[in-house]
C-alpha cells in the first residue's frame, strides 16, 4: 500500500497512514465480520472450503448484508445454494492485480435479490473499480471464457507451425492488445465500419469461414508444452527472481496504463 501511495495509485480518499490504520486481523469469524454490510471472501480457490465459510457466515450475519466471493471461476450455484441469505450472495470475481486492473465481474446466483447486484455494482464504483454485471451464471464467466478463446487459439496456431511463441505474443501485445486497451471487440466492429450493422454485412461471410477453421480444444501438453516452454525460458528464465523481476515490470507498466486511462476519460 506504501508503493501504490508514492507512485499515486493509492485509490481512496483516505492517506495510507490512514488506510492502514483501518486493517486489523482477527482470530474470530463473528468478530471480525461484526457491524460489516459487505463480506469479501477471498480465500483459496477451494470449493469445499469456500462453502464451509458461507456456511459458517450464514450463521452468523443478518438480512443486511452482503456476502460476496472473489471466486475467478467457481458458480454460484455451486458456492451459494441452501444458504439462508442466499439471496445476499454474489461472486464479485476482481482481476489481478485489482489495483491496476480495475474489472470486477459481478455474477448472481438465480436466487440473487436484484438489490444484492445492485449494491454491490454501487461498492465497487464508489471504490474506484469497474463492476460489469452478468445477466446469468456461466462456467468461466466473461473474462476467462474470452480469455482462454485466446489462448486455444493461440496455442493451436503455435501447435501447427503457423507462428512462433514470440511472434504469437507479440500480435497480441503490439497488435489487438492495443486496440482492446481502450475499446471492446464490439465497439472496435463498430468503428471499423459504417456501424455494426455495416460491419456484419461487410465481414461476417469472411469471418465465418475463418471459424469454421479452428480446431478441437488443445492438450496443453507434449511438445508444444515444451516449444512454448522453450521460447518463453529464452525470453524469462523461469526461477524465481527472474520471474519476479518480469512481473514487477509488467506490474509497472499495468500502473502507467492506468493512470493514462484515468486520464484519456471515455466521451
């Protein structure tokens, strides 16, 4: 908190003195969620062991508040269902890391109270997230299921010699990440044409016949896994610190972009 303080990401208006002064540990589950009127769990990617804590909070906590986890890909309906205040629960599932990136994926369980959704999109804006709210549960929810559409693809595009690891990333970091830093797939359709409905009349007969292409789900595993292995190794040894060394720098870069962001406000 001390880093995102001198470098001027520290969200809030509070100082981090002050921030600090706020965080406590606590030995007790009753204690430590008294007076609360928003609960985030963040506990391992466990599912037993996440519904062992709902379980104990639904014991606990009054119609009030809400009870929310950071789940990246667990359901509600797995996380939530028999819960007395299950209609208090949500996953509000954060991007690492949450202080640069500021998406919160908020996903109901169908027995999620609409005031549930609603106060926590209302939380995570006022802390200065960026909450996009899911209609239904969906295995993967937004993110993950656009982001390993990615990596199939890209895996399979390595797997039959059609480009090399590097080059693969390089599309992405010096291409469509670009692009995507500040506008969706659908609005960048829309501006690359006349309006959508121009695009779909202008690219879907291409595009469609470049779907029909892709192919199974890959393995992830055997040669390839040691072609990219390979590639990547070359590029960032795999110990410890020269992997804590990259991330450090892409966490620095996340910051720059950030803040550029904040500044280029949408019209």
């Amino acid at each position: 908190m001390k880093l995102l303080g001198q470098s001027g990401s520290l969200k809030g208006s509070l100082s981090v003195e002050q921030q600090l002064s706020l965080i406590s540990g606590c030995g007790n589950l009753a204690e430590a969620v008294e007076g609360a009127m928003h609960i985030q769990e963040c506990v391992p990617e466990d599912l037993e062991l996440k519904k062992k804590i709902f379980a104990q909070l639904d014991r606990i906590v009054d119609d009030r508040v809400v009870l929310s986890s950071s789940s990246s890909c667990l359901l509600p309906s797995k996380l939530f269902t028999g819960l007395a205040h299950v209609k208090q629960c949500v996953v509000a599932h954060p991007v690492n890391p949450p202080y640069y990136v500021p998406l919160v994926e908020l996903v109901p369980h169908p027995e999620t109270a609409p005031a549930t959704m609603d106060r926590t999109y209302a939380l995570m804006r006022r802390i200065g997230q960026s909450p996009v709210r899911l209609l239904k549960e969906i295995d993967g929810f937004v993110l993950n299921r656009l982001q390993y559409a990615i990596i199939s693809e890209a895996w399979r595009l390595v797997e039959e010699g059609i480009v090399s690891p590097n080059d693969l990333d390089l599309v992405m970091s010096d291409g469509l990440g670009m692009r995507y830093a500040f506008i969706g797939p659908l609005e960048t359709m829309h501006l690359n044409a006349e309006g959508m409905v121009s695009y779909c009349g202008r690219y879907s007969d291409g595009m469609k016949r470049v779907l029909k292409t892709f192919g199974p789900v890959p393995e992830f595993s055997g040669a390839t896994v040691e072609k990219v292995n390979q590639d990547m190794c070359m590029k960032v040894p795999d110990d410890p610190e020269h992997l804590a060394a990259r991330r450090q720098w892409r966490d620095d870069c996340l910051m720059k972009l950030a803040k550029l962001k904040h500044q280029v406000q949408p019209q």
